[in-house]
C-alpha cells in the first residue's frame, strides 16, 4: 500500500504527538518534521529516526548541535501530500500561502480562526464532510471535549441548550513563562467565553453558552456541563450514549481529580501520560426534569491527536467511513477503554 506522506510543521506539544500517532498508523508515514531550534525536543526528534526541517537561516546551527537537519521547512513541504501545522496560535495563519504554492493539503490547529480552512473537524461529528478536503481545522482540546460530549447526546436526546462552565489548566507541564501560580482568573471577564461558539463551527445546530475560568494547573481542563434536552431520559441512559463513545473513557475507581487520572496514565504507561479519552465521572451524571448534567477532564496536550489523524485519513481518501477510522486509530496508538 503506498502511504499517505504527512509532515508536520512545528514539533511542540502537539506536533510530536501528531508524528508519534501518524507513525503507529499503517496507511500514512511522517516525511518530515519542523524545528526552528537545535533544542532539548530537536534531540529527542533526532533520536527517534525523524528527518528534522529547519529555516534556511538556522541549517547551521543544528549542524553544529550534532543534529543535520534534512533541508529547509520549504523542502519539507515539498516532500508531502499533507502539511499538519502545529505552530503556535496565530503563526500558522502565515503558512498557508507556503502550503498552496506546493499544492499540498493542510491541517491547522484550534489556536488558528475557523475561517482559515473553512472546515472545522471533529471526528464523531463531521468526519464525512472532510472527506477529500484540502483544508481543515481540527478544533482545540476543549471543543473537541465538548463536541465529542454534545453530539451523542443531541442524536439520541436532542440538546435544547448547554451551558458549560470550564476550569481551564493555566498553562502546559512545560512552560515556565505562564501563570497564574495563586489566583484564579475570569478568562474571558466578558462573556460568554470562545469556546461555546466554537462548538457551532463545527454543530451549528448547538444552542450553547460558555464561561471559562483559569486555575493553576498545568495537568488537565475540567468542564461542568449542563444540557436542557428534549426528551425524557434516566442516569442510565446517559451513561449508556457516554458509555458506547469510543472515545469517552469513565474515570472511576478513586480518581476523584485530575492529579489521579493522570498518574493512571502514567501507570497505563501511556505514551507521555497521554490521555486521549474525554474523562466522565459517572457518579457525577445527574438528571432532573430533562436537564442533565457531569463533570468532565480534557487532557489538553493529548485529546486532539486522534482527531488529527482522523482528518489525514479523511482528506486523503483513505476511509470514507468516519466510525472504521476512529477505530483503526485508536488500535494504532493504544486507546482502549478497558
Ligand atoms: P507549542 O508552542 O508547544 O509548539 C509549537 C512549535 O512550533 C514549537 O516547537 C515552536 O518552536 C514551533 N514553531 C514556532 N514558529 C514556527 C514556525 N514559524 N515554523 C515552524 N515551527 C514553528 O504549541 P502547541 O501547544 O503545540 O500548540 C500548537 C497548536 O495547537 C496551536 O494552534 C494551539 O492552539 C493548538 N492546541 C494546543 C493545545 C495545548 O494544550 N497545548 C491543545 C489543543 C490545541
């Protein structure tokens, strides 16, 4: 089978774990991935076999590092059928000229407008759609969390309103730049807060509003949610829908935080502790006069890769049945619930 050659532009915390999933898979390969710096995350690339692109100016200095880059980003690029730009919010806006006079498909990250590829992707929800596309927006961790929650529950119940109230970590396990480290912070003060309207980029149909909170934690985002439904339905039935998500994992058995769920990660021995599941306490679901409600944690460095890998298989015409993809991902790298 000749695989689909994907590479990744901008190897941070989503980046690596683009490649390492686009790798475990067997109809796609990694032709190459991006670092500006000969840095501590450039080595560890090094070592695992990827072929390193830099810009033209710093091909020296990974020379120097001991870590030869391949050629230049451009080259990279040239090199693909696919582009996964996992740069930092704001700097992949810049790329797409690069991405069309290659003529090749791009990904973004939910850091990056919806109106830059005019399609934003959630595997469970519009997987179809994406079929053949050329560009393509995977949503932030916290969308997809909420996206993966919302649509099953509008299928079989059908969602009236939701409200979401989001306690997001301050920052990732990596950066020492960010804070807070002792406050909590309205973030947005202003509301509602972006991510209920960009449920709507990718379920138009969600009537949802949202306010958001920073805290400081760098492990995971925990969501309240609470969705007014139309149709009469028990605790049970709302376990049952969550229960038979492939990508809905219920967190139980004494990991009452966040702190335990990711130690179970880690002692899964997941990859970098990665969480990939939204994670439901079951004991949290509750239903009073067709309002529902739970708690939820989003491993934010983690929970799109999945969903990255999805959209290759989309737009490269690799599967056309969303379903049969989520789950020859989730073998490929491992998520499974039990
Ligand atoms: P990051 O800062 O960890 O990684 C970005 C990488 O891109 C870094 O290695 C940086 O050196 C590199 N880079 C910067 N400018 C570049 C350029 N011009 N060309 C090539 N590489 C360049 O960022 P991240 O957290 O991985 O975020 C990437 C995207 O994913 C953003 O859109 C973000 O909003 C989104 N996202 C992040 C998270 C998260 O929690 N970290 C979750 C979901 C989505």
């Amino acid at each position: 089978m000749v695989k689909a050659k994907i590479a990744v532009n901008g190897y941070g915390t989503i980046g690596k774990r683009v490649a390492d999933a686009v790798r475990a898979q067997d109809d796609m390969e990694v032709v190459g991935i991006s670092k500006t710096k000969p840095n501590y995350e450039a080595a560890v690339a090094h070592q695992l076999g990827y072929d390193i692109y830099a810009p033209a100016a710093n091909l020296g200095a990974f020379e120097k590092a001991g870590m030869p880059a391949a050629g230049t980003i451009e080259e990279m690029v040239e090199k693909a059928d696919l582009v996964v730009d996992c740069t930092p919010g704001g700097i992949g806006e810049g790329n797409k000229p690069l991405y069309e006079k290659a003529g090749v498909k791009a990904i973004w990250q939910g850091g990056e407008d919806h109106s830059l590829a005019g399609f934003s992707f959630n595997a469970i929800c519009n997987y179809e759609q994406a079929v053949g596309r050329d560009l393509v927006r995977v949503v932030s961790c916290n969308t997809t969390a909420l996206c993966r929650a919302i649509y099953p529950i509008d299928k079989e119940l059908g969602v009236k309103k939701a409200r979401v109230v989001l306690a997001r970590r301050a920052t990732d396990p990596n950066d020492v730049k960010k804070g807070p480290i002792n406050a909590i912070v309205p973030d947005p003060i202003k509301l509602p807060s972006h991510h209920g309207p960009d449920v709507k980029s990718v379920l138009p149909q969600i009537n949802i509003t949202s306010a958001a909170l920073k805290v400081p934690t760098t492990l995971m985002h925990v969501h309240t949610v609470n969705m007014e439904v139309e149709k009469d339905c028990t605790v049970d039935d709302v376990k049952n829908i969550f229960g038979s998500q492939p990508r809905i994992r219920f967190v139980g058995l004494g990991m009452s935080s966040t702190a335990e769920i990711i130690e179970f990660a880690r002692d899964m021995k997941r990859p970098r502790n990665d969480m990939w599941e939204n994670c439901i306490w079951p004991e949290s679901i509750t239903v009073e006069d067709k309002e529902l409600y739970f708690f939820q944690a989003v491993h934010q460095e983690s929970i799109v890769v999945p969903e990255n890998v999805d959209a290759i298989r989309a737009m490269m015409e690799l599967e056309s049945d969303g379903a049969k993809s989520i789950e020859k991902t989730n073998k490929a790298i491992g998520l499974n619930k039990k």
